[in-house]
C-alpha cells in the first residue's frame, strides 16, 4: 500500500504539468491495480475527475468510496469534495444536507472548517447570502486573536435585509 500511495501523491504532485485527462489517466492506471471496491482507489479515481472538471462521473464514486468504509484521513476529504462535487452540479441543498450531516455528526473533524466554508457556498448558490456569510464568518470567528467576539455578534444579525 506504500508504494502504491507513493505513486498516487507523485501523481497529484504533478497534476498540473500532466493535464486533467493525463491526470486521470496516470490515476486510473493506478487505480487498476487495486480491487474494484477497494475505498482508497474509488476515492482517488473521484478526485481525478473532480479535477478535470468531471464531477457528474465524479460523484457515484465519491459515494462507492464513503459506502465501501473510507477510513480518516480521506473519508473526511471525500465528504467535503462530494458536497463541492453536488454544489457543481447544482444541487445546492443535498450538498448542504450532507455538511450539515458531517458537522453535526464531527464538530471537532480537522475538515469541520473546510466543510463550513463549503457550505457557505452552498448558502450562497441557494439564495441564502446572509446565511452565507454568517457561516463563513461563524468558520473564521474562532481563528481570530482579537475581534472574535465582535465578529460573531456581527455574524448572528446578518440578515438578508441588511
């Protein structure tokens, strides 16, 4: 398993030089040496196609991956990245459900600020700016060393007639 995660971070290393379809393809070579259910390989063959702009094709192996039992690190990364992948495909409120779902579940989750701001933007896509920003402000609030008190206050009376 070494090596073979070695070969796949020496591809994402290089994923720019190589191109999306060169990416996918050095991936997908990869990913035929592991068996078809195998949770690591269907999270990264997702990823490629995410990165090649492919996320229709992306999101039924995001969601193989997480139901073949992904294991931390990347069961947390393919949570956020199916939700951008469903915010790309216009599905604003399921990407949203299934951060609201993941925050809920692991508030404390290294990602859990990842997924707020992904979520923000899944506000926003649904019309939602002052739910939005509020969320993005509510992510940012607990990193700030001074003003975290005044920017929560400022965040909870946002509204969207403001």
């Amino acid at each position: 398993m070494d090596d073979w995660r070695q070969r796949v971070d020496a591809v994402w290393a290089e994923a720019e030089e190589l191109g999306e379809q060169g990416t996918v393809d050095a991936i997908d070579a990869l990913v035929a040496e592991r068996t078809a259910d195998d949770p690591i390989a269907l999270f990264e063959s997702a990823g490629s196609r995410d990165f090649a702009g492919r996320e229709a094709e992306a999101e039924p192996l995001y969601r193989a991956a997480l139901a073949n039992g992904l294991a931390e690190p990347e069961r947390g990364q393919a949570i956020v990245q199916l939700a951008s992948t469903l915010r790309n495909l216009d599905r604003a409120d399921e990407s949203l459900a299934l951060l609201r779902d993941f925050l809920l579940a692991e508030p404390g989750h290294p990602l859990a600020d990842a997924a707020r701001a992904f979520a923000a933007l899944a506000l926003f896509d649904g019309g939602l700016h002052a739910d939005a920003l509020r969320e993005a402000l509510d992510a940012l609030a607990p990193h700030l060393p001074q003003y975290r008190r005044s920017v929560e206050a400022y965040a909870a009376a946002l509204d969207d007639d403001h």
